[in-house]
C-alpha cells in the first residue's frame, strides 16, 4: 500500500515544531537505514526499532523513512525528524 507523502522540503522540521511552541514529544533519531527499497528501512527513535508505517506512541507515528530522515505524524501534524 502506497503512503503520499508531501515533498519532505514542504514539510516543517521537529526544531521548527518546537521553536513555535508545539508540543511534541522528545524523539531521538539514534540510527537511520534508508533504501531504496521501502521494506529494507528502518529507524531506532528512543532505543526503539520502527519501520514505514509504525506507531511510536498512540498518537505519534512514523509515516516514511526518507534519505532527509523520518517524516513523524503527531496529532495529524506532519515534520521531520533529521537524520543525525
């Protein structure tokens, strides 16, 4: 199943979530596999595994590993997660 994902540059980052007062939970990118094949991607967010797709919390999830980092949905609010 396909996920449309606006281009990642349109999409605000975690730093500019914060800086306008956002609240989203503390996430830490700690290792980013990105492939070209979507099946062979996978993040460790917060000592955790997560692939394409995956909840991280009830209302925070992983839409997509791209190359730029994890684009996260939080209560429907879209931003990337830059890889480290």
């Amino acid at each position: 199943q396909a996920v449309l994902v606006p281009n990642s540059a349109a999409i605000p980052s975690m730093a500019d979530l914060l800086s306008y007062g956002t609240k989203i939970p503390e996430l830490v990118s700690e290792l980013h596999a990105f492939s070209v094949s979507p099946t062979d991607r996978f993040v460790f967010i917060n000592s955790s595994k997560y692939l394409d797709g995956e909840s991280i919390t009830e209302e925070t999830g992983v839409v997509t590993i791209t190359e730029e980092g994890v684009v996260i949905t939080h209560r429907n609010q879209l931003f990337l997660l830059p890889r480290q």
